[in-house]
C-alpha cells in the first residue's frame, strides 16, 4: 500500500518534471531560432508583422490567435494563452493596454507572468505593428469605449 503510494507520487513528480523540462526547453528552444531581433522586421509590410507574430507570438496564441499554440503546454501552469481572437474581450482593451503587456509581460499589468514580454526583441515600432496585426487580422475589432 504504502509502496504504492510511493510510486504514485514519484510518478507524478517524474511526470511534473518532464514537463516542466519540456516545456522550459521546447519554449527558449524555439523562441531563440525564431527571435527576430530589434528592428529585424520594422520594415511594416504585412508579411513581415505576420512572420513576427507567427514566429513569436503564435507558439502560445496560435496562428489565429485563439490560445492553442503548441506551447500553450505552458497552461499546465494553470495560465492559458489569452484568446486574442475574443473580439468581445479585445474591445475592452486599449492599443496602449496590447502594447504595454506585449512589451513588459503579464505581470506589468496584474496580470500572471506567463506572457513574456518583448522589449529585447522587438522595437515600439515593431510592437505597435503587432497590435495592429492583432486587430486587424486577430480580433477584427478595436477598442470601444
Ligand atoms: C509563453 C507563451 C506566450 C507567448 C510566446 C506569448 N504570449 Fe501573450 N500571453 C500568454 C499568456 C499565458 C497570457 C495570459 C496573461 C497572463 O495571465 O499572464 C498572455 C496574454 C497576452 C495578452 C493580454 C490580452 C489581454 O487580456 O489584455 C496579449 C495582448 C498578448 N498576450 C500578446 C502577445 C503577443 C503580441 C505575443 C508575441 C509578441 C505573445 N503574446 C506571446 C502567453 C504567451
């Protein structure tokens, strides 16, 4: 019984572990081949936005935005991916609120420290293109007061 026990709890510690290696892994992984660097994409074309949202922001958010990238293995942590394709959500939200919690991360504006932030890969010129993406071809929606 007890040894039972034992091997229920080493398990799901072993378990637990992996993932966290996994994810840690797979995550800087991938970011680090895909980061673009500041100002790498600044040029504004539209395939360039969307090469640096889908090589970054896509991992967690997905393509279309709807919080079901292959990191969203990072939700075991309880924090899902905001779904960025929520119009109802995105419409309480400001350009300044996307921008600064794209640029500092979660725990910049209360929320949870899952969302990375941005500032030493992207410019504010990249990053209000970003938002703009995300409006545009994400939510289809902008701020409503
Ligand atoms: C490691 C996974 C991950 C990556 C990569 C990631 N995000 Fe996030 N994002 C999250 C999580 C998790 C949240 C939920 C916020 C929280 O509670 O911490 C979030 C929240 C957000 C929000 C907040 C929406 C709101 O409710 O106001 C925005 C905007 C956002 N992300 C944009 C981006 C953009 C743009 C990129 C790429 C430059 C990006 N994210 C990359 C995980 C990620």
């Amino acid at each position: 019984m007890s040894i039972n026990k034992h091997r229920v709890r080493t398990a799901s510690m072993v378990l637990c572990f992996s993932v966290m290696v996994f994810s840690g892994a797979g995550f800087s992984g991938e970011l680090s081949k895909s980061k673009a660097g500041p100002g790498k994409n600044e040029a504004g074309n539209e395939k360039a936005v969307k090469e640096n949202y889908d090589l970054n922001c896509a991992p967690c958010h997905g393509e279309t935005g709807k919080g079901n990238g292959p990191l969203a293995v990072e939700s075991v942590g309880g924090i899902k991916p905001r779904n960025l394709n929520n119009a109802k959500l995105l419409t309480t939200r400001t350009d300044e609120e996307l921008f600064k919690v794209t640029k500092f991360g979660g725990a910049s504006t209360g929320f949870f420290g899952r969302m990375p932030g941005w500032r030493d890969s992207f410019t504010d010129v990249e990053i209000n293109q970003i938002v703009r993406y995300i409006r545009k071809k994400i939510c289809m929606c902008e701020y409503k007061k």
